[in-house]
C-alpha cells in the first residue's frame, strides 16, 4: 500500500533541496520514522540501517540524535518494550548536547507519552510541562503528541469536556503538519477512550446502551486506507470487537476476537491481554463455546500481573466473574467480584489523584 501522507511528500521535497550531507541525513530519519508510523516497517528499517552506515562513515552528532529518537520509536512500535524510552532518553541527550531544540522537545512529548502508558503521572507531567516551555508554536509533532497525551489523561479522568479541547488542538497540529498518521492514531485514540468508558459503565455499573462507537471504529479504517496504512492495523478491529461485545454482538465479536488478538498480544501489549481474553471468554459463553470459554477465562487469569492497567484488570476482573457465573463456577465467579469491586475503588482513587493532579498543573490547550 503506497503512502499518501502529506507530511512524506513534504519531506521527500526537502529532502530534494537539503544543503549538505548532515541535513538530508536528518531529514532522511524523519521520512523513515513517518513511513514506520504508517506501518511500512521493513521499509523503514532499511532506511535507517543505511543511515547507521552513513553515520559511522560520516560521524555527526545531529543525525546521530536524530537517529537514536527513530530506534527509540522504532522498539516502541515492534513490541513496547523498555527499550524505547531508553532509547528516547538517549536521543534527548544528545540533542541537547547539540542544541537540537525542535528535537530535545519531541523526545519530551514522547517521554510524557511513555509515562502516561505506564501510569507515572508526576513524570508524565514533568515531561509535558519540558516539552510546553520549550516547544514553539509550530513545532506541530511535538504540541501534537503533547496534546494527545493530556487528552488521554483528562479521559482516563473521565473528563471529556476537558479533554475535547486538547483534542481539538492535537488535530489542528497534525493537519498544520500534514500528518495523516497522527490524524488517523488520534481518531483511534479518541474512539479507544470513549469505548473504554462505555465498558467500564457496563462492566461496573450495568449500564449497557447503543453508543454509535462502531461507526467511529469503521471511519479509521477508512481513513488509514485512504492515506495509506498504519503501524497496528490490528488495533482497530480489537476495538471493534470490545464494542461489539458490550452491545451484545457476541458472535461478530467472537470472530474479530480471533482473527486479530493473536497479533495484538504478539505486539506486545501484554497489560491487555487478560481483559480481552476475557471478552472473548464471554463471547464463547454466549455462543455455546462453553469448555472453550471456561479454558480461556483460565487463560485471562494466567495474563493477570502487575503490567495491567488499573481499569483493565478491575474489567477483566467484573468480565470474568460473569463468565464463572454463566459456566456455573460459583465460587470463582464470587472470586472475581470481590476483586472486581476492590479493582474499582482503586481505579476511582487514581481518577481522583489524577484529576486534581491535572487541575493544578500550569498546562493549557495551545
């Protein structure tokens, strides 16, 4: 699938016109990273591997930062793992030591955005509030990520009304940009946390009604095939099913479920694991899958740990509870809602905790 990102188009162009080696190389490990960001990532690894080669024949400190930035996203995207923000420490480093402003302040971005993933609020902030003194006003690919991020976190809140005007801004820099892929990854941002609220009412409160989530789901894989892929084409259809699945669809949701939960868990995503497989084990149980259900409800309590998020495993918790109802395993459904309840407070403190966090921080929209 050929790439139609405008952001690529204008990169190819600079690329074209760059002064000197150490621009076009710098240049070069941007295109990598955007055609990384739509899932190209075979052909970003060649490029950067070319870069590597240039870089050691050719030493510059500029592409060199630029460089470890493109490894840390390029981790990050492959499997999640720690070595992305390593990496990202690295590259902030360096671009510092070179006075790589429009850099030093992505990587910031990024840094608030691995930190929300792990639930490390005061680092999360303490990056973003770097990145918002530091990064102009058209420094879109970092105010972009920057306002994502506190998008995500005023949801996780679940304060929308707060959280609709940092989104309005984050997609004001990616079409500044010319960035279809940030365009597309907030669209699923946006859909993700409004599913993810829609589960929580009906997995802790009961309140299960028709929410219009599934046209938000279609329309980005309209728009990624429209613009020419994304990094986790999997994603989407995952969140299709967890909607599916709250709307009683169990036999749709089933099907998506299988088809794309393996590749999501082999990305990485482990703090999932045990909530989705517990949709499924759901699925299975309203579709007559019973001896399947009850094996993969075991199977989401083996995926259990300290990697789930709060909310997540308090779901996985709730979900499993009615799928040992349903099977007639009284005592480990009587388990799961015991944990399922405490799963719950705990998310309502860190809510809380999170909320006024957010409220006294000096950071607004912009």
């Amino acid at each position: 699938m050929s790439i139609k990102s405008r952001l690529l188009k204008r990169l190819d162009a600079d690329i074209a016109a760059a002064a000197g080696v150490t621009q076009s190389a710098s240049l070069k490990v941007q295109r990598a990273v955007v055609r990384m960001r739509h899932g190209q990532m075979s052909q970003a690894r060649e490029d950067l591997t070319a870069l590597h080669l240039l870089a050691f024949q050719h030493p510059n400190p500029e592409v060199a930062a630029w460089l470890h930035y493109a490894e840390g996203l390029m981790s990050y995207y492959t499997d999640f793992s720690s070595a992305a923000q390593e990496k990202v420490v690295r590259a902030q480093a360096m671009a510092k030591a070179a006075a790589l402003t429009e850099l030093s302040v992505l990587c910031s971005a990024w840094l608030a955005q691995f930190a929300y993933l792990r639930h490390d609020l005061m680092e999360m902030l303490a990056q973003a509030e770097a990145c918002d003194e530091q990064a102009k006003a058209d420094d879109h690919d970092a105010r972009y990520r920057l306002c994502t991020v506190l998008g995500l976190a005023h949801d996780l809140t679940g304060r929308a009304d707060l959280s609709r005007d940092w989104y309005a801004k984050a997609r004001a820099h990616a079409l500044a940009d010319g960035d279809d892929a940030s365009l597309s990854a907030l669209m699923y941002n946006m859909a993700a946390t409004r599913t993810a609220q829609v589960r929580r009412d009906a997995l802790s409160h009961g309140l299960v009604k028709r929410s219009g989530l599934l046209l938000g789901a279609d329309s980005i894989k309209h728009y990624d095939a429209a613009v020419g892929g994304s990094v986790l084409p999997d994603l989407t259809p995952i969140l299709q099913a967890q909607i599916l699945t709250v709307e009683g669809n169990f036999e749709q949701a089933r099907n998506l479920f299988e088809t794309h939960l393996p590749q999501t868990m082999a990305a990485g995503l482990a703090r999932w694991s045990s909530s989705l497989l517990a949709d499924l084990a759901w699925c299975r149980a309203n579709t007559g899958q019973a001896a399947l259900a009850l094996q993969q409800a075991h199977e989401a309590e083996s995926e259990l740990d300290a990697l789930c998020d709060t909310d997540d495993r308090a779901a996985a918790h709730s979900r499993l509870a009615q799928v040992f109802a349903a099977l007639g395993e009284v005592d480990a459904a009587a388990k799961h809602e015991a944990q399922a309840s405490a799963g719950w407070l705990a998310f309502a403190e860190q809510q809380q905790q999170w909320g006024q966090a957010l409220a006294h921080c000096k950071l607004r929209p912009r």
